[in-house]
C-alpha cells in the first residue's frame, strides 16, 4: 500500500510538473503576466521590497546577453522543479491513512498553483523552498542560530510577509530544542528572528521614493524593454500600509466572509482532524503543554495572519500559503514522532466508509474545486477537468 500510494504521489507530482513548465512557457510571453511582473522587482532605484530575486535576474541577463524576461522564466521553472522534489522527499516515507491522504490532496495545497495559474511561481515557491531547507537542516543539527538569523533574512528579501508566519517557526524551534520555559536557549531563537524583523520594519516604513521608482522604471524599460506593471507598479502605488488596508475595505461582503470561511473549514478539514487528533508527547514544551491537542495552539500561532488578509486582496493565495506552512508543520512533527495520537480518530466516520464511497469522497474533495486567487472570485469547478482542458486550448489558440 505505501509503495502504491509512493508512486500514484510520484505520478501525480510529474503531472503538475509538466503542467506547471507548459503554463509557464507561455506565461512568460504574455506582456501582462502578474507573475513574472512580481519578478521584475529589483534594487536598481535602491532597496526596497522583493527586490532581491529581481536583481539578481538583472545580473543573470546582464552577464548571459539573455533576455530578462527569459531568465526569470527559466528561475520559475527550476524553482518548481525544486519546490515538488521537496514535497516528494518530504512526504515519501510518510504512512499515510484515510485522513491523512485527503489532507495531502487538498485542492488548496500541491493543485492549487496549477488550477490557478495566475499564482504559479509567484515569489512565495521560493519562500515554501527555504521552509524545506530550514526543517531539513534543523532535524540535522546542521542550522546554527546564525545560520537561523541569515536564513530568515533572506526569506524576508524574497518575500517579507513571511513576517506574518513567524510564531509558525519559533513552535518549530520550541519543539525541535526541546524549550520548556522561558530561559537563555529561547531568548537566543528570538533573538536569531530579531535582524529580519528589523529589516522588514524598514522595509514597510520606508516605501520607494518616485524618483528610486522612475529609476527602476526605466532601467527595465531602456535595458530590458519590460514595462513596470502589475505588482512591480504597486510597488509606488500602494506603497503605504495605510493604502494596503484602505483599498481593500471596499471588497468586502458577507458574501466574501462567508465563502472564505467555507473555503477553510472544508479545505482545511482533514487537517484540523488531524491536529486535533493529536499532541506533543512532550507535554513539559513552553506553550504547547497547556493545551491537549495541536488545533488551538496552531490556530493561536496563525492569528497574525488575519493581517495579511485585511491587507491584501489575493485572498486564495493567502489561505494557499498558510496550508503550506500549516501541513508541512504538522507532517514534519509526524515523521519525527514526536506527536501521540488520541485512539479516538479511529472512530471518524471516514475510516467506516466503504473502500468505493471513500474514493468518490476522495475524488470530489480533491479535484472538484478550488479558490479562486482573489477575495471577490468564485469557487472555481473541477481542476483536474479544466488544467487539461485549459492547456489543450491554449495549444489550440498558439499554433
């Protein structure tokens, strides 16, 4: 069963690869791409936010002759290709049971990128990379506080909301170090996060200036012939945190509330099972040894995330990166045993069903819907339908 359930996974991963390389390629001819507009931030008018992968794209091209916008398509694809050799490593070895799976599959997590192409190889893949990195060298000793400090600065150049994920990595090293209370080996983690946080405080108070914006407008314009749009032009035009809020209050509905919150309890269901099933075996560890299961105490650790929401308008992304941090903490806890689980999730009406009503299950939880990428979108219908279909007639409309 796991070397079935290894290679339908395998077989699955390859698919998306092949999708992922095909949206991209003609992705990246599209003038108007959100994605590789993202990308085309840089620090030629001076430091400022995500500029950091930009720049060094802009030195790429500047020393390949190539053009900018083919080298950011080529960084998209090894980053996918790197992102799902990660997902497969990670979770190869796992056990997986009847809950596990779905959570594994849920259509906001691995799918979602691919059903929404408008978010695929946006900067977070290479913050979900580092997270990978960062477990795998903690499991192995091998990351320093140091190395801690640097690594979190670089996740705040690449992608500063990171910031907002913070509590998530601070439970990984409370858990990891064994922290029962409040002494040296804590205030040293924090203060390992404390050289990011100060670059993402300049960061946020201190947007471009018009005349650093006109001087990155035109050194893509003139060197590159790349127009500044999307969110390479938010930059200067919703620089402000007062702007961030500000424009996205006119969106909101009951109707909006009302989605996203259905969104992440079914999306997130298998997952809550999950966590609430289950707790440290540890039960001395600061902060976590009040409670009696792993639902709360994440739930706690995600709050700041409702920032992230109020301020930003993709909606569908957000509830996307928070799967991502939250089910790779939990199947990182999993496979280092460091959770107990409660005999009771035994009971869940999932494992009573019948092997042919589980797979319809299965099958319409995971590949008949998904969110849209913005907060004012549909449900969108059928992924495992439409990425096919979508990329036949994309063929169809190019040649």
């Amino acid at each position: 069963m796991k070397k079935n359930i290894n290679t339908i996974f395998l077989s699955y991963l390859l698919i998306l690869i092949f999708f992922s390389i095909f949206f991209l390629f003609f992705k990246y001819q599209t003038g108007n791409d959100s994605t590789i507009a993202e990308w085309l931030i840089n620090y030629e008018g001076g430091f400022t936010k995500r500029g950091l992968i930009g720049q060094i794209s802009i030195i790429f091209a500047r020393l390949s002759g190539l053009e900018l916008r083919f080298i950011i398509y080529l960084l998209q694809i090894f980053s996918c290709f790197l992102y799902f050799i990660c997902i497969f490593n990670f979770f190869k070895f796992y056990k997986f049971d009847r809950i596990s799976l779905l959570a594994l599959y849920s259509p906001i997590f691995i799918l979602y990128p691919i059903a929404e192409i408008e978010v695929l190889a946006r900067k977070e893949i290479l913050v979900f990379i580092l997270y990978f990195l960062y477990l795998f060298a903690l499991q192995r000793n091998y990351l320093s506080y140091f190395l801690l400090s640097i690594y979190f600065i670089f996740a705040i150049l690449i992608w500063e909301p990171i910031i907002f994920y913070l509590p998530i990595f601070i439970a990984i090293e409370i858990i990891q170090r064994k922290i029962e209370k409040i002494n040296l080996e804590f205030a040293k983690v924090i203060l390992c996060f404390v050289p990011g946080l100060l670059i993402g405080l300049i960061i946020a108070l201190n947007p471009i200036s018009a005349e650093s914006y006109i001087i990155m407008q035109n050194v893509l314009k003139n060197e590159f012939g790349e127009a500044c749009y999307g969110a390479c032009s938010l930059l200067f035009s919703k620089s402000t945190i007062s702007q961030q809020f500000s424009d996205n209050m006119p969106h909101y509905s009951i109707e909006v509330f009302l989605r996203y919150f259905l969104i992440i309890l079914i999306g997130f269901g298998p997952l809550f099972i999950l966590l609430k099933s289950s707790n440290l075996r540890n039960k001395k560890l600061f902060f976590f040894g009040i409670f009696d299961n792993l639902l709360f105490p994440l739930l706690l650790c995600l709050t700041p995330v409702l920032i992230l929401f109020a301020m930003g308008y993709d909606w569908g992304r957000w509830v996307n990166i928070t799967y991502v941090f939250t089910i790779i903490f939990y199947f990182c806890l999993s496979k280092n045993n460091y959770l107990e689980f409660k005999k009771k999730i035994n009971n869940n009406i999932i494992f009573k069903l019948n092997k042919n009503t589980y797979i319809i299950l299965f099958i319409i939880f995971c590949f008949s819907w998904n969110p849209k990428t913005v907060m004012t979108g549909d449900i969108g219908s059928f992924p495992a339908y439409r990425v096919p279909y979508k990329a036949v007639k994309t063929l169809i409309n190019n040649f």
